[in-house]
C-alpha cells in the first residue's frame, strides 16, 4: 500500500497542493497533519506509524513535511525500516528502495553527525572560556537536607538504597555520588 503524509504548520494553511500530488502518485491512504513539524509528537505521524505495514510505502511531497530536522528525518526513516516500510520523498527524488536513496540518506545522517559534533564542540569551547573567566561554577548541587537522616536508615538495614533515593527524590546515580562522598570524608577523618 502507498500512504501519503501531508503537514501544513497551521490550520489555516491549504494542503491541496500536496493532496493533488499524492494523488498523481497513487496512494492509497493520506494521513494529514496540520501542526509545526518541530518535533514528531504529530497526530496524524502516529497514526501514519501505527497504521503502515511491512511492504508499503511512504510518500511526502518533501522531506520538510515530514521532518524539520535531519535527526527527526533520520530517526523516521529508522521507524519505517524496522517496519519493513520503504519512504519516497517527491521533491529531493530520494527513494530508500533505491542505492542512491540510501546514500542520500546517508548524506543527511553525516551532516547531521557532523553539525551535532560542532555543536559540542562549540559549547565545550564556551564553557572553558566561561570558567577561564571565573563566570562558569558548573551546575548547582541539589539541596539534600534528608541525606544523613536516610543514609542511616540504610547503614542501619531500615531502608533499601533504592527507597533511599527515592525517599529523598534523587537519581539513582546522584545517591551513589553523595554516599561515595561521604565514605571517603569518614575515610580521612578516621585516618586523622
């Protein structure tokens, strides 16, 4: 089956243009959102992918409808392989059921890998000139008054690590740091 997806970014807007499209390219169904395609939390794309099948085929006008960014793009087309579900997009003529579709492809994901790593790069960059500058102290920690009051009650058998953390409303890893923390000062007080 061929099933069309077409998104407009407001209710006002028309999507006839696109609906005249997929019509010429003969899909079955058309899934039609008209909502920002800032992210995928779109009704008609969830219902598009729970909808599609192995052996069918997803059809756009272009990729800007179904996706704002290559990681969205880029995870939709991971979606429609592991659904067994080809993707065509009319406009960059990218077809995954061809060689040259998925080099294309292949092409978004490296200049999104590589714009991701800039990214990081850029910021790490930032903050060591931030720190260099005294203006960068890192996050603030999480105020845990109840520490010493639950951490006995663990030492003691009262409560489990994992009610701990819980208890005192901290990630799992937040309550190892802290407990390490606190041996390694009882360490250097009893080795005074």
């Amino acid at each position: 089956m061929r099933v069309g997806y077409c998104r407009v970014s407001t209710a006002e807007q028309n999507t006839a243009r696109q609906e005249v499209l997929l019509e010429s390219l003969a899909v079955d169904r058309v899934f039609l959102d008209k909502c920002s395609g800032k992210n995928t939390d779109r009704p008609a794309l969830k219902e598009m992918l729970a909808f599609v099948r192995e052996g069918d085929v997803v059809v756009v006008e272009s990729i800007s409808r179904l996706a704002r960014n290559t990681k969205d793009l880029l995870s939709l087309v991971d979606k429609f392989k592991e659904l067994g579900v080809d993707f065509i997009s009319q406009k960059e003529n990218i077809d995954t059921n061809t060689t040259a579709g998925h080099f294309m492809l292949t092409v978004f994901g490296a200049i999104a890998e590589l714009e991701r790593d800039f990214i990081l790069q850029r910021q790490r960059e930032g903050i060591a000139i931030a720190k260099a500058n005294g203006v960068y102290k890192g996050r603030k920690p999480i105020d845990c008054p109840d520490f010493d009051k639950v951490y006995q009650q663990v030492e003691l058998g009262e409560l489990s690590a994992t009610d701990a953390f819980k208890k005192l409303n901290i990630s799992k890893s937040s309550w190892y740091r802290r407990v390490r923390e606190r041996q390694r000062s009882a360490g250097n007080q009893s080795s005074e």
